[in-house]
C-alpha cells in the first residue's frame, strides 16, 4: 500500500461527501415535486407525457396500486427489450449484420436489464448491434434507475407521512427523475467521455494498420451514452466486454475517477435526501456515516490484499502486489477501490477483472453484495435496502430499552418487522439454494473454468450477483448456457421484485401510522451508539447468513493459496 493509494480512496471520499448535501437537496425537489431551473426546459415534455398517457400526476396511489404499476411498467419494459433482441437480424443499425441472439440469451438480458442488474453473459460488441445497445439496453438503464429512485421515494414519504393511505405516484416520480436528474446529466457526462476519447458514433468497425503493418479491425459504436447512465444509474452493463477496463469504455485515469464518483454519487444523495423529508438531516447523516465505515472497511482489506500480492508468485522469486488482470494504467489502488466501489453499489461495472484478484480481496466485492448492497448501494435500492436493516436495528433497541421501538417518529410494531425479515431474507435462500444446487448437477459444474473452492466460488459469485441484482462477475464462469441463462435470469428478478413488494407495503403501512414525539425512553437514532448499532445488525444480519458459503470459497482458496497451492 502507498501514500498516494490512501490518498486517492480518501480524497474519493472526501469529494462525495461534499457532493452529497447539493446532491440531495436536487433529490428533495424532486421528492417533493418541487418547481427546479430545468422545468423550463423540460416541464413541457413533462405535460406532454401525462396528456399522452392520460396521467394526472397530482392523483397519488396507495402503495398496492404503487406496486401493480411497477409491475406492469417493468413486465412491458422486459418484452418489449426481449422482443428487440429476438428482432436485432432484422432491424436496422446493425453495421456489423449480427444476429439474433437465442431465446435463452436475449431472456436472460432482457431480464438482467429490467432489473438493474446488466449482468452479461455475451460480449457485448460481439452480440449486440448498436440498435439493440440503444434501444434495447441504454433505455432500460435509464428506467431501471429511475424506478429504483422512485421506489426510494415512495419509502420516504412512508416515514415522513402522518396517518396518509397514500405513498405517491409512480408514474410522476418515474417521469421527473428521468428528466430533471438523469438524462440532463448524463448529456453532459456524456459529452465529457467524448472529450476524453469515448467513441459515440454509429459506425461499426474501423479498419487500421498497426505499428507492425498488420491490419486490424477496432470496433465502435455510441459507447458514450451507454457508459454515462451506465454508472450514473449503477447499472454496470459495458458496451464491449471487457466493460471499464476498455479504453474506449474508461480511457484515462480522470475517467476512471469520475465513473468512480458518479456511481455513488446518487446514493450518497439520498441519505441526506432522507434525512430531509423525515424533518431530521442528522438521521441521513446517520446512516451515511454507517455506510461510509462498512465502505472504508471493505476497501483496506481489498487494497492490502492486492498490495500484498500472491504468496504463490513471491516463492517463485517474483515480488509486489497482485496485478493480474488489472490495467497497468490505473493500477493496484485504483482497481481495488473500483471493485469495492461498484460491489458497495448495485453497479457491477468492472475496471479489473474481480476473478484474478487474490482470495481475500476478491471475497470483499462478493460479501458486499451478500450485505444486500447497502453499502452505499445503487440508486434507490441502496437506501431503501438500508432503511430495512434500520428498522431491525431500531426494534432490537427498543428490546434493550424495554419499549416500542420507534423510528423518525413512528413506532415499529410486527407488521414492519416481519416484512423486513421477509425482504431481507430473499438474499440468503436464493443464493445459497441455487448454488447448492448448481454445485451437485452436471449443468451446473459445467460452468467453472477452475476446479475446487475458486470453482465453487465462480458459481457462488454468479449467483450472488444476480440475486443482489450488481452484474459483476468472477469471470471464469462461462455462464451463456441454457441452464445458467434461465436460472439466473430467474435469481434477478426475485433478487429486485421480491425485495420492492415487502418493502412498499413497508412504506403503506408507516405512511398511515400516527407521528410519536420523541421521549425520554427513546433509544437516540442519530449518534454514535445508533450507527454502531447499524454497523453491527448489517454485519449480522448480512454476513454471518453467508459464512458457511464464505468458508467453502474464498477462505478455502485463500488457505490453498497461502499454502503454496494453485488452486
């Protein structure tokens, strides 16, 4: 580990959290459905939406009817993108004359997509031609984002309501996070990729002469667009394959920093965003220190790791730290920081590839999905996944206490219990179930490049990804298989929709509940002892389902590593 290593992860720090009061103020104008400078622009679009859709957006809906039409919004979005894909042989934009992809493939994708996920089991400039990146995928990443924002939304207006039957209206809040927040930016984001040496251009390939006279063919495409929501949304999906490790996807050091930046930069909005619309900023300021600490934690262990270097490699006289499947020109600081970074989140967007990293490091980006992705999280998904974990931890305290546990004002009573426990606990069956049982079929074991616990940890991962809805993958799984396209599109959307329903009747069920003052025998929600408390039921609550999961794998490798064996 170096100075400049620190330097780098604390400044990154330092900037978000600069970032994240203006960042949430923006939010909580849009929260609120307050008038922002860009309504000039965009309010007539705005009204031309809802005429369109006969939509009136000041009518809110309970937190069922909330519920059915992301539902059905969602269902549309994923055939609409399956029927894109199916269609891509015949559509136009297709310089490159590919074709379609199977049914297994174009359902796995579509579903990964809609979901937030962009898991990949294709390479991307390989399959897709640029209409299906535009249409079918980059519309996707927009929505899948907006949704999640939404979601958060509705979530918020359940605590800060007082004996309301209503959460929002999805519609609205959909509509006005696409507009006013993520295409403006993404329009200037993108217009810095290009100036930084992204390609954004409809063409397919380029024919050059090499240094040595050979000729060589370089796809293109509009790889800005893509990339810019990709990690503004946390999506993650990459335009080529080797997502942010490509130079035409993150071709300098002041690119990768800020697709580092703008991955959180969302999620660190939304705690303060919280914080204002429960009438309390230090409740937002709050969680965000107990994210910032589970974030920080996870980088020095990854970062030393990688610094570390193999044990394997050093006793063959070969010394430093781990730059397998790293890019020289970001290095062993920058790619861990980037593998915590979008595994914190639900991004999934890799400038390192996560399957070369070292047992122990590369275990921390699978444990922080398996946390559920509230370390920091995605858009949206990250806090409202973090708010379930808040009102476990606030009843636990009310245990100590000896009272109703109360939350921003409003007591927590066994309806909100148990569905937290019921959102929560999608994560560990369906992770631990689905690779159980791709452990002992033969379809399953098909899948692994590598043998014994690294094996086991490849399908371990894939799951987890999936379930957690991040995309990331330990790449020496070769996952474009009936089997695992089918079976993990499934994990996706249980990992997203299973999660959304619990906690939006969460939010229906506060959102009617009477405000409670705060008294003398309330446990305190917003200092140290409260983010400890916090630190402490994600660790447990999150991680100690995984252990069993965590031996098998990365501590097993890392023990044969250790050892002097290859694994």
């Amino acid at each position: 580990m170096t100075i400049q290593g620190w330097f780098l992860i604390l400044g990154f720090i330092a900037v978000l959290l600069a970032l994240t009061k203006p960042v949430g103020m923006w939010l909580h104008a849009l929260y609120e459905g307050r008038r922002t400078p860009l309504h000039i622009v965009f309010g007539p679009v705005e009204r031309g939406f809802y005429r369109l859709a006969g939509i009136d957006p000041d009518v809110e809906q309970g937190w069922r009817r909330y519920a059915l039409h992301m539902l059905l919004f969602n269902f549309v979005l994923l055939a609409f993108t399956y029927a894109v894909l199916r269609l891509q042989g015949a559509l136009p934009g297709n310089p490159q004359a590919l074709s379609a992809p199977g049914p297994d493939l174009a359902f796995n994708t579509a579903v990964s997509f809609t979901t937030n996920t962009n898991w990949q089991s294709y390479g991307g400039e390989g399959t897709m031609s640029n209409l299906s990146q535009m249409l079918g995928l980059t519309i996707q990443n927009f929505l899948s984002a907006a949704t999640g924002i939404a979601l958060a939304f509705a979530l918020f207006r359940g605590f800060a309501r007082r004996e309301a039957k209503t959460i929002g209206n999805f519609w609205a809040d959909v509509t006005r996070v696409t507009l006013y927040l993520l295409l403006p930016v993404c329009v200037v984001y993108s217009v810095f990729l290009i100036a930084s040496g992204v390609p954004q251009t409809m063409a397919g390939v380029v024919d050059v002469r090499t240094l040595e006279g050979a000729r060589q063919s370089i796809l293109l495409g509009p790889v800005a667009s893509q990339e810019a929501i990709k990690m503004l949304g946390t999506n993650g999906g990459g335009f080529f394959n080797a997502n942010s490790a490509h130079p035409f996807e993150n071709p300098t050091a002041l690119t990768n920093l800020i697709e580092m930046l703008s991955i959180f930069l969302i999620g660190f909005g939304l705690t303060w965003t919280f914080g204002k619309a429960v009438g309390n900023t230090r409740q937002g300021w709050a969680i965000l220190s107990a994210m910032v600490i589970l974030f920080l934690a996870g980088v020095t262990v990854t970062y030393w790791q990688e610094a570390a270097g193999n044990p394997v490699l050093h006793q063959l006289g070969v010394a430093g730290g781990n730059m397998e499947g790293k890019e020289v020109r970001f290095g062993i600081a920058a790619s861990s920081l980037f593998a915590v970074v979008t595994t914190a989140a639900s991004c999934g967007a890799v400038n390192a590839m996560h399957d070369s990293f070292t047992a122990l490091g590369g275990m921390i980006p699978l444990f922080n999905i398996q946390l559920g992705e509230v370390v920091i999280g995605g858009v949206g998904a990250g806090i409202y996944g973090f708010l379930l974990f808040a009102i476990l931890a606030v009843f636990v305290a009310g245990l100590m206490v000896g009272r109703t546990p109360e939350y921003v004002g409003k007591k927590i009573e066994a309806r909100e219990v148990k569905l937290a426990v019921l959102a929560i606990a999608v994560l560990p069956l369906m992770i631990l179930g689905l690779t159980s049982l791709s452990s002992v079929l033969a379809q399953g074991l098909a899948g692994p490049l590598n043998k014994g616990a690294h094996g086991f940890s490849e399908i371990l991962y894939a799951f987890t990804s999936a379930v957690g809805n991040n995309g990331s993958a330990f790449a020496g799984l070769t996952a474009n298989t009936p089997y695992y396209n089918g079976l993990l599109g499934v994990a996706m959307w249980v990992g997203r929709f299973f999660i959304i329903i619990p906690m939006l009747a969460i939010a229906g069920s506060l959102a009617a509940k009477k405000y409670t003052p705060e008294s003398a025998g309330s446990f305190p929600t917003t200092g140290g002892l409260w983010v400890g408390l916090l630190v402490g039921i994600v660790l447990i609550l999150g991680g100690l389902t995984f252990l069993p999961s965590l031996a098998l794998g990365p501590i097993a490798d890392h023990l044969a590593m250790i050892s002097g064996k290859l694994s």
